[in-house]
C-alpha cells in the first residue's frame, strides 16, 4: 500500500540491480541531480534501466476481451528528477587545502571573495576564512545568529559584521573539519535566493524532454517558488513536440522539498501550489531544532492526507544500511512511524544510490512498511469541505468516499478503476482505502503519475477502446480490467471487487456523464 522511492547511483545503475529494485518494491526511481554536471549521459542511462526492466506488464495478455491489440509497456515505475536548488555552499579553501581543520573558539571570516590564493593557517586555531557562494551572504546574517557547516556538524557564531558587506567575523562554537564544496545552513534567516538557478533550469528541461514524471523542487521556501518552477515546467512542455495522440506532453508534478525554517512557515501556501510534498529532513534538521523535526513531519504530513496530495518522508530512514546489512531498531521504528502517520511514501538515498547493501535495503523497507500497513487505523474518511468543491468534484467525492467505504464494509478484495486523467484515482486515494486500488489507465504517463498515491497501483488498460467515448460500452472495459485483475493474481473466484468508472451519456440521456460504482462477485470462468 505504501510507495517506496529508490535512490539509483553507483550502487545500483544495472539493470541487474534495477530489476531487483522493482522486484522487491521500488515503486519511484529518483535520480539526484545535486552533485551532477551537464552531462546527462549518466541519468540518461539510468532513466532507461527502468523505463526498459520487465515488470507485471510483460505476464498480461496483450490484447482485450475483443482481441485488439494495445500498446505494450514493460511497466509503470515513475522516474522523479530531484533538482539541487539554490543551495549555498562553501568554496576552495585557503592554500587550496582538501580539508581544513578549525579548533573551538577559533576566529573565522567568512566572504564572498576566492580565498584559495591566501596562505593556510598554521593551526587549527586559525584565524580562518572561508569563501561561500552566497552574495547576500552579509545582508543575511545577524550578531548572534548562527551558520552551520556540512549539516550543521560545524556551528559558528557571527560576531560582526563588515559595513561594507564584504565578510561577516564569527567564532566556532565546536571543532572540526570542514572541505570545499559543503553546505552552509543560516537559520531563522530569509535567504534573497532564485527559486530556479540556470542548472535547475537546464535538468528541468531534460526531465520534460524524457517524459519525467515528477519533479522534486528542493529548498521550497514560498508558495511563489512554486509558481516560478511549474511556470517553467509549462514553458518547456509547450515547446515539445506533440505526442502520438496530437496531445502535448504531460509537465512532470512538481513535489515540493520541504527543507528550511521558511518552509516549514509557509507551508500551508505552499502545499496549495505544489502537486506533492517530500518531508526532507537532513537540510531541515539542521535549519530548524532537531527536537521539532519529528512534530513538523507528522503536522506535513497529516495536511497533506487532508487534501489528497502524495507526501513523501525522506532522509535517513535506513542511513546504517549503507554499511551494515540489517537496519537499527530505531530506523525500524522512523520507517514504521512514517506509514502509521500517513505517509504516502518511504524514500531511500544513500542506501540505494552508494550503500554496500541496496536490495538488502529495500528487502528491509518493504517488509516494515508491509508490517505498518497491517496496523494502519483506517477505519475512517477523510471528510472535505464541499464547499470548496466544484459541482463535478462533490459527484466524484461521493463516489469516491462511497466506494472506500463499501469497500471496508464488505471485506472487498480490491477496487478497481478506469481512468483517463487519474482523477478518479486521486479521488478514492484522498480517502485512504485499506485495500489495493487497480487504477486502469490509458495512457502510460497517466498512470506513472499516480505512483507515489498510497495503495493505487496503475495497470495499462488492455483494450483500444476510448472510455471517454459515448458509443464505448464500459461493461466490456470493467470486464477487461476484472479479466486483468484476476490474471494477475489479485482476484480470484469468489473475491467481491468494487468497480468504480465514468460513463459519457449517449444522445437519449439527460446527463452528459455519470459517476459510476458497482459491487460484485467473482465468477468461476
């Protein structure tokens, strides 16, 4: 029922590896981009390892109860492109040292000018300087604030700042390393960044060009970020070519990373934007308390099951397994605590992308979230404000709710939809069914879009038949999908099965098209 989103890297970039993913429970491939360059060749290679690896799609008869032949699709895993954003970070050191060691207490000026020319300092006690990115870097900042270093393994406190801009002094609170290229957090501070740098731009173009089907926009910080990257994403869909049905291109759903203390504050403006929300908590652990990390997920994520939008829960969940090959106890109960909130998703990065143990990780994944699903409390509806609804959004709520509800109470084997918008699947998925939902689909990116929904699995539809027509009979399509349904192996003679679809009114009806659910019993062939 819960997804789970899988890191590729070195790790796992075979198809060997690939395949294992998936047949183990990787629903979403996430290529990272923050540490790439201009070069796709590398996600480019990894995108077609899953668009290519065999999933359920190949064992179905192609083919619909008419025998006409559909398009052949290896299988629905989503590709989400997770963009690096306007991060600041540190620059080369002096003396263009690897690594630089600064001692507790040590002076430290931090400057938006090349430091690597000067000469290092003798000692750890410093006086150090060290070069960021960040032009504001100055105008941010205040006497007493702090800046954290490599996820805040580094703490310094700022003690002045230059009037003419230029640096900020500040002391170490605590010792350590610190190297080129490191993240730098300011808390509490508003950063004056670009919602979009000129790379994200150009990985956002890549993933419109292959056909991505989500988007991680890291470091959201308003609901205006938001706008500016779907904004941009229309733009580049628009110059596509269109696609075979002379329809333009699907723009990949934009998930909003949830990452700095200004997100967490707007992030009732920014969840009505955003398609999704992924709770990232390695730069929000740093950026906020970590003591409150825990109550700003559940808080996220509950909003999120409240308006039927997938929430991501990322960062750290099995960090141990990129070394040993069992998860600790308390990783066991972050991935478990995750599901039982709401969690639509579970994400691995490390584990998958660089660990020694990538299948090993998702083995462990996929058996605590099997055990969390058992338990999930979900005995009750999400109830919406119809008032907020349109007339056509309350029919399809209703049925929607319906359907889930009878679901439960007649101990349905399964839910079955067919859709072509994944409206309907959104729908019944806002109510948080407590049994699988076969979305049927016919259109291939359609369905790789309702991935990351918790319990909706999309299934090709094996017929040729238009359900949006009004001469298309839907009892041939619900036969199909049943027929599918049960080859499968998710039905079997005797299961009740709930169906719910759309039907176009025909030219003697008074209704341009109505919202349908159906209950039935599974027949010996």
């Amino acid at each position: 029922m819960t997804k789970i989103v899988c890191t590729l890297g070195p790790a796992s970039d075979t198809a060997e590896q690939v395949a294992l993913l998936m047949a183990n429970g990787m629903h979403v491939a996430r290529l990272n981009f923050s540490h790439s360059g201009s070069d796709y060749s590398y996600p480019t290679h990894n995108l077609a390892l899953v668009r290519n690896s065999k999933g359920r799609h190949d064992v179905l008869q192609i083919g619909s109860a008419q025998d006409m032949k559909v398009p052949h699709v290896h299988n629905l895993r989503a590709i989400l492109v997770d963009t690096k954003g306007p991060e600041i970070r540190t620059g080369p050191l002096q003396g263009n040292a690897e690594v630089v060691e600064i001692a507790a207490g040590a002076p430290v000026e931090i400057t938006i000018h090349d430091v690597s020319n000067d000469a290092p300092p003798e000692s750890p006690d410093g006086p150090h300087r060290l070069q960021v990115d960040y032009q504001s870097i100055a105008k941010t900042v205040k006497v007493g604030g702090q800046v954290l270093l490599d996820d805040g393994l580094l703490a310094l406190q700022v003690l002045e700042i230059d009037p003419k801009q230029e640096f900020v002094s500040l002391v170490a609170l605590n010792g350590g390393p610190i190297k080129k290229n490191k993240g730098v957090n300011l808390p509490d501070a508003e950063l004056d960044l670009p919602a979009l740098t000129q790379k994200d731009k150009d990985d956002l173009k890549w993933a419109c060009e292959v056909g991505a089907d989500f988007v991680a926009a890291s470091f959201i910080r308003t609901a205006s970020n938001v706008r500016s990257v779907v904004a941009y994403l229309d733009r580049c869909v628009s110059q596509l070519p269109l696609n075979a049905d002379g329809k333009t291109p699907l723009r990949p759903l934009v998930i909003s990373k949830i990452e700095s203390k200004e997100g967490v504050d707007n992030f009732e403006d920014i969840l009505e934007e955003s398609d999704g929300i992924m709770v990232a908590r390695g730069d929000l652990g740093v950026e906020i308390p970590y003591s409150k990390v825990f109550a700003q997920q559940k808080r996220m994520v509950s909003a999120c099951n409240e308006v039927g939008k997938p929430v991501i829960v990322a960062t750290q969940m099995l960090d141990s397994m990129q070394r040993n090959p069992r998860p600790t106890r308390a990783e066991v109960t972050d991935v478990g605590t995750a599901v039982l909130d709401g969690a639509d998703a579970v994400m691995l990065s490390g584990e998958t992308a660089a660990g020694k143990y990538p299948i090993e990780s998702i083995r462990a994944m996929a058996s605590v979230v099997t055990e969390a699903d058992h338990i999930v409390d979900a005995t009750e509806l999400v109830i919406r404000d119809k008032r907020d609804l349109s007339h056509v959004e309350q029919e399809l709520d209703a049925v929607a709710a319906s359907a889930v509800q009878s679901a439960k109470d007649m101990h349905a084997k399964l839910i079955i939809l067919i859709t072509m918008t994944g409206n309907v699947a959104r729908a019944v998925a806002l109510h948080r069914p407590n049994v699988p939902v076969l979305a049927f689909c016919t259109d291939a990116q359609v369905g790789r879009r309702l991935q990351l929904h918790r319990g909706i699995v999309p299934i090709m539809l094996q017929s040729t038949l238009d359900p949006g027509c009004a001469n298309t009979s839907m009892s041939v399509l619900r036969a199909e999908a049943i027929r599918t349904a049960k080859e499968l192996g998710f039905l079997k003679t005797g299961d009740r099965v709930i169906t719910v679809d759309r039907t176009v009114g025909k030219a003697h009806d008074m209704h341009h098209y109505s919202h349908n659910m159906k209950v039935a019993t599974i027949r010996e062939n």
